[in-house]
C-alpha cells in the first residue's frame, strides 16, 4: 500500500463505507422489523455478499491494492468504526464484542469475502490482461 495518493486511499475507504453502511442497515432495518438473534443471522449473511459487491467494483475500477491489502483495510476500517462509533458512542458498551455472531463472524466473512473477490478479480483481470499483451507483443 505504500505510494497511495489521499486520493487512492480516499477511494479504498469509500468502498468499506458503503461495506459498512449496508451492514448498518440490515441491522437497523433487523432490529426494526424483528429480534436480535434473526437479525445478527442477517447481518452474517449479508456481509460477506455486501463486500462481495463492493470488492468487485473497487478491484473492476480501481485495485490500487491486492486482494490482503484491500481485506485488512475494509477490515480495518469497519472494525475501527464499529468499536469507536458503534459501541463506544452509539452502544455506550463493548458488549457487542462478547457476540460471535454478532461481530466475529461478520468480520471473518468480511475479511474473506473481500480477500477471496480479489484473488478471482485480480487473477481474471491478470490473464485477460496477459493475453492482450501477449497478443501485441507479437502481432
């Protein structure tokens, strides 16, 4: 990640928003319409495919960084947000922490969804890329 402009970094952190934010949602909209439990088995399951879609976009468009780059920085900003905004601001406790289900899982998912989405991204885009190349190169 090193020599990435505030410009690139700017971009990278707005991917893990809209990561982020989906995840917010499906747990307001959960606690809104149901309990606790059938929300945090959304959440876990909407995680992974939310940064599923956000990984494609930023590696389709963008892939300043590789696929672990990318995984611990979403990772690291939805963990950063959650601990200070979400349980320290809005939770007034870390009790959320205690949850597997409620943090760990989503995290893990996170993690890899998003470092997973770029291996088969970057390798896609590395072999048509190659071809291209190849092809130039001897025509």
């Amino acid at each position: 990640m090193r020599n990435l402009s505030v410009r690139k970094i700017s971009i990278i952190l707005a991917h893990a928003v809209v990561g982020w934010a989906l995840c917010t949602a499906t747990i307001g909209i959960g606690l809104a319409v149901t309990t606790l439990q059938p929300t945090l088995i959304a959440h876990a399951i909407g995680a992974p495919i939310y940064f599923f879609g956000v990984s494609m976009v930023y590696f389709s468009r963008f892939a300043y960084t590789t696929p672990l780059q990318t995984a611990f920085a979403f990772l690291g900003f939805v963990m950063v947000v959650d601990f200070f905004l979400v349980a320290l601001v809005i939770n007034r406790s870390l009790e959320m922490f205690a949850s597997p289900l409620g943090t760990w899982i989503p995290f893990a998912l996170i993690f890899t969804s998003t470092w997973l989405t770029g291996l088969y991204a970057t390798r896609h885009t590395t072999r048509h890329t190659t071809r291209h190349s190849t092809a130039a190169h001897t025509a």
